[in-house]
C-alpha cells in the first residue's frame, strides 16, 4: 500500500514533465474550518500505514499536546530519517539485513531533535496512551517494522498504557465493521478497509485511548463535512501534496462546543482523491464520535508525482502517502515540517469559540 520506486532512477526530462504535470490538490474550494470551541486538553491521534507514521510522528513533535496514539501497521517514529531507499528497506519489509531502528536509535534521534528545539521534550511521552495494531497477513509493513514502535514505547509509556493487538488472518487495511462493502480479512487492495469478524478497530483504540466508551451509534449525514484546507497549509497544499479540501465529523453534541478531539491519517492510495469518501465514513469512528462528544479531524493527501500545476516544487508521492520519508523536506517530522504544521493549524480553529458550520455538509 505504501511501495514507492526511486523517483532519481527515471526523473522526467522537461519534455516529459508536461505530460505529468496534474492538479493534485484536490476539488473546489469548501468552506472554512470553522471554531467549535474544541478541548484539545485529551487530543488523541491514529492512523494506517503512512498515516500510522504520520500519527506518531504528530505525537512525537507535539508530545506536549497529544495524550494518545493509535498505530495501525507502521513502525518507528523518522525510521526512513529522509531516505526513500531506506524507508522502502528497513521500515516496512526488512530483509533481516536493514532492520529498523533499535528503541535506543529511535530515542536518540527524538532527543536530537528535541535538543534542537524541533519537537516537545521526549519525557511528554510518558503519560500517553499507545494502541498498536499488526495483521498476520499484512505483507506491506511486516510484524519485525510494527513490533521496533512497540518496543520503542514500551520503554516510553507504562505498562498498562500499552496495548499491543494482531489478528492472524488480517491483511494490510483499517479493520472495521462499518463499512458494508468492506473487504475479508485478509485482503490488501482498495479502500483499504476490511472486515474480520466483529473486530471493531476504532472503537477498541478509541476505548483505550480515551476511557470507557457509550454505546455507539448512527452516524449523522450532516456531520461529515468538507473544509478547506489551504488556509492552514503553510505553502500552497499541492506544494505539500496535500489536498484542497479536508473532512471532519461533527457531533450534534459538539455543534455548541466543548468536545475533545482526535485526529485520523489515513494511509496511502486512500484519501478523497483515490477512494472518495469510503474510508472516513467506513472506517468506524464516525458511530463512536458521535455517541461520545468527540471531533473526528480527516486531514487529506493526495497523490502527487514530480510537477503539478500551481507549483514549482518536483514532489514525488505517486500514492498519495503522508510524508514519512521527505517528500516535503526535511523538517518533515518535526513541528517544522509542513504537513504537521497544517494539522496543528487546524487543531487552533478547532480550539476557537463557535462561529459556525465547521465545513460544508455532504461534500
């Protein structure tokens, strides 16, 4: 789901590059994120694949904000450290050769950024709560890449603040029981989102990082909302391959402030421009938002490769992944790099009094 090819072995002659150059940023431009009013004071975060590296490296860079990560099938935080090559060998499929990075390499390469003043202090990492999924038959980021993060938190987290889930037979893929077209179990194809049984992802994560649940409940049409993104983005969004529009749920309950908020990144080859709206209303958070006064954040990337219209900025991300490996630069996974810096401004105008609609309803 996240396989990438080096972007130096074939990059296009000019010639070329007007044959590529796309408008990878998404539809018409929405409404504004509007204030809600939201507690950020229990932000939680989770994600799949490279949205599952784009959750911990949002966590890492705020730890002094968030108070929970779910982690769906990626490892360690900057475990590619800016290489593609390195991303493709040691962080999702390691060879017994390239590994992924020990817990002592990962925390030191967190407290060099910290010391340069690029993320929270590390020891913010402490009073989190940490939900990790692996499938047995996930074939894209293999158990040793998932089971290097575990270890990384294990001695960053108590005990019982961790827990640690597989399921055998699931394949690389949200598992939910939301979705009615959903995929079996063990597939990893398009949308990206499986069913295995009664196996409620979200809900299990969401109860962990957040406490005891309510029941969940229907989802509301006019909950899902589209907003614009590009005001919250600190270059164009195609320069960041980052798409117009984002999505976010909003409780009936929430509509008057008040509510926590937790985000979801979802992986590669599963935002809007590739599966529409099948993951952020299939994925299974939506019922649970809304039966628990939380503000459910779809931030959006969209496949980009080399130029685009609008930009002079060569990107390379064919899939549409979260910047995991430096596609955006190299301040990617600190409070620095672009993408977090958009998901943070966001998170602020959530924070904001009520003002409004937060998006356009049904968009």
């Amino acid at each position: 789901m996240i396989k990438q090819t080096n972007p130096n072995a074939a990059r296009p002659t000019l010639v070329a590059l007007a044959c590529v150059l796309s408008t990878a940023s998404g539809a018409a431009v929405a409404a504004p994120l509007a204030g809600l009013g939201a507690d950020l004071e229990g932000l939680t975060v989770s994600g799949l694949s490279s949205g599952g590296y784009m959750a911990t490296q949002f966590q890492v860079a705020h730890s002094a904000l968030v108070r929970g990560a779910g982690v769906f099938a990626s490892g360690p935080y900057d475990c590619a450290e800016g290489d593609l090559e390195r991303a493709l060998s040691h962080c999702m499929a390691p060879d017994g050769v390239n590994l992924p990075p020990s817990p002592e390499e990962t925390l030191a390469r967190i407290r060099a950024y910290a010391e340069a003043r690029q993320i929270d202090p590390v020891g913010n990492l402490g009073d989190d709560r940490v939900w990790v999924f692996s499938g047995g038959a996930d074939r894209t980021v293999t158990r040793p890449v998932v089971e290097a993060l575990v270890s990384f938190y294990r001695e960053q987290v108590e005990d019982e603040a961790l827990r640690y889930v597989t399921l055998p037979t699931a394949g690389h893929a949200m598992i939910s029981v939301a979705a009615p077209g959903a995929n079996a179990c063990g597939s990893t194809a398009s949308p990206y989102v499986n069913r295995c049984g009664e196996f409620d992802a979200a809900g299990e994560m969401l109860a962990h990082l957040t406490g005891a649940l309510q029941p969940k409940v229907a989802a509301r049409e006019a909950g899902l909302r589209s907003f614009d993104q590009a005001s919250h983005t600190p270059l164009s969004p195609v320069d960041l391959s980052m798409a117009k529009q984002g999505m976010v749920y909003v409780p009936q309950a929430c509509e008057a402030g008040g509510c926590r908020v937790h985000v979801v990144f979802h992986g590669c080859r599963q935002g809007t421009d590739a599966v529409g709206q099948d993951f952020v209303r299939g994925a299974g958070y939506n019922e649970w938002a809304e039966a628990n006064r939380l503000i459910v954040l779809y931030p959006q990337v969209h496949a980009r490769h080399g130029m685009a219209w609008g930009s002079w900025r060569w990107v390379y991300n064919p899939q549409g992944c979260w910047d995991w490996w430096g596609y955006s630069g190299k301040a990617y996974p600190t409070r620095d790099g672009g993408q977090i810096r958009a998901v943070h401004s966001m998170l602020q105008q959530l924070a904001e009094p009520v003002s409004g609609p937060a998006g356009t309803a049904g968009n």
